[in-house]
C-alpha cells in the first residue's frame, strides 16, 4: 500500500515540476489537474471518501473547467484587440 503512496506523491511532484516548465497553457491545466486526481487517491487509500469525492470534483474538475473557460476567454480578447488594431 506504501508504494501506491510514494507513486502518487512522485505523480504529484512530476506534474507540479511539469506546471512550472511547460509552454503551453492547455497543458499546464491538465498537469495541474493530474495533480488534483493523484491527491484524490491518497485520500481514499487514507480512507477519506469524502474528501477525495470533493478534491476529484473541485480540484481537477471544476478548475480545470474554469482555468481552460478563462483561457479561451482571454484568447478571443487578444484576437478581437488585434483585429482593432489593425
């Protein structure tokens, strides 16, 4: 059981290390939500069902949502100021 821990801690420690270097955007989000889904498994081999249930949820689902909606948002600004531009 120890090493589905030290597994996830490292997927946790490699995607918050990949969060930080990554070019992209998108992929920033998904290694962030990588991050949210590992912490999810410890709390429920810990048995904290609930806790887990609510990081899956809010932590790699509703952020993910929200980070990739402002994105686009902020995308189609750039897009419409430089057509203002010009």
């Amino acid at each position: 059981m120890i090493w589905v821990i030290a597994l996830m801690v490292f997927i946790m420690l490699v995607g918050a290390v990949t969060v930080l270097l990554v070019d992209s955007h998108v992929s920033a989000i998904a290694a962030s939500s990588a991050v949210s889904l590992a912490l999810s498994v410890i709390f429920v081999i810990l048995q904290a069902p609930d806790v887990a249930m609510t990081e899956a949820v809010v932590g790699s689902g509703l952020s993910s949502v929200i980070l990739a909606l402002a994105l686009f948002r902020l995308n189609r600004n750039k897009a419409k100021m430089e057509q203002s531009d010009a």
